[in-house]
C-alpha cells in the first residue's frame, strides 16, 4: 500500500519506561499532510515512525509505503510504515528545479 506524504517536522525522539512492564522505549514520529492525487491535502496528522527509519526521516514529500501489521496492544491491525522514497521535482507540490539548477545539471551532462 502506498500514499503520497509531505513530512512538515520530525519530532524528537521520546524515551521513557513503560509503567505497565517496566521496560524501556523509544518512539518518534513526525507531522504529516496526506496528499490526494492531484497535490491537494487530504487529511493532517501524526505519523508513527518505526525505530528501523528513526534518525533518517527528513522533511519532503514521499512516497510512502506501509504494510499492515498487529498492534501488540490492541491486536487491531494497522498500517505501519515500511519505507519513504522522494517524490521527483515539480509533483505533489514539490518545487520544480530552479532554471540556473537546470543549467548547472545540463552543463555536467555535457
């Protein structure tokens, strides 16, 4: 399953102790817009980042890919996220490259 996501911020890091077992954690996640497919925004939100991307989550807009999995509190089965790709230049309301950035890329093809 994909979504287009733009990542606004990337929020810290939180580490606590769980009262309930006694065990440590860590969890991050980060502020979100859900695209639609024409770049318009669908919803807003927060977007549970798994610890296999934490510290490598910037901002942008991504392709984001999920997997459903078993919440091990609830056991309701969520979407969870696998992977983010950048989306190219100038979709989803990303900036087109700039004409000098277009010059400088032509010129190092040459």
């Amino acid at each position: 399953m994909q979504s287009i996501v733009q990542i606004l911020k990337v929020n810290e890091v939180k580490k606590g102790t769980s009262k309930k077992t006694g065990n440590p954690y860590e969890m991050q996640d980060a502020e979100c817009i859900l695209l639609n497919d024409d770049g318009t925004v669908g919803q807003v939100g927060a977007l549970d980042i798994p610890k296999s991307l934490m510290g490598k989550v910037e901002t942008g807009t991504f392709t984001a890919s999920f997997a459903m999995q078993a919440n091990w509190q609830s056991r309701r089965l969520e979407a969870v996220l696998t992977g983010l790709v950048p989306v190219p230049p100038g979709t989803y309301g990303t900036p087109k490259a700039s004409p000098v950035t277009k010059q400088v890329a032509t010129a190092a093809a040459a």
